[in-house]
C-alpha cells in the first residue's frame, strides 16, 4: 500500500510540473504574441502616416 501511495504522489507531482510547464509556456507565448501585434500596429500607423504625407505633398502641387 506504501509503494502505491508514493507512485501517486510521485506521478502527481510530474503532472503538476508539466502542467505549470504547459502554463507558463502558454503564457510566454501569449506575451510575445502580443509584443508582436504592438509592433506590427505600430508599422502599419507609420505606413498610414507616410501615406497621408504623400497625399498631403501630392495635393499641395495642385
């Protein structure tokens, strides 16, 4: 009964590891996701503005 009761507790402790594993590289993921959405938004508001001063120089000629 001994060696049963410390392989649960054993295997229980391996499957609360690879869960805070799996969490944590979850959350990892998240926030790099994230970083490269905010940078992907901010490239794509430069390429916005470089097109409004296009237009702006372009209508100024007229």
């Amino acid at each position: 009964m001994d060696a049963v009761l410390h392989a649960v507790a054993r295997q229980g402790d391996l499957a609360h590891l690879v869960l805070l594993l799996w969490a944590s590289s979850a959350s990892s993921l998240l926030v790099w996701s994230l970083r490269e959405m905010v940078r992907s938004n901010r490239r794509f508001d430069d390429f916005v503005d470089a097109i409004a001063r296009l237009n702006r120089a372009l209508s100024d000629d007229d």
